[in-house]
C-alpha cells in the first residue's frame, strides 16, 4: 500500500489518497478503512 500525498503552502497535508492497486483484491476492503484511517492522522 502507498499513498500520494500533496501538501499545501503553508505546509500542510492538502490532499491525499491511498493507492491500493498492488493488494490483493479480497484484501483492499480492509485496507481502505485502515488507510483511511492512517491518512487522516497525518
């Protein structure tokens, strides 16, 4: 799993979304909440 992340001016997270194309298919619906998850504590 990675994750692209952009970050804003002023040096804070802007956008981000995690990349779950290299999972395997019956294991990316766990991983989305946990990236989720994950991404919205940075």
């Amino acid at each position: 799993m990675t994750a692209d992340l952009t970050m804003d001016a002023d040096g804070g997270l802007g956008k981000s979304k995690a990349d779950l194309s290299r999972v395997p298919r019956n294991s990316q619906v766990v991983l989305e909440d946990l990236s989720d998850q994950s991404l919205t504590a940075l």
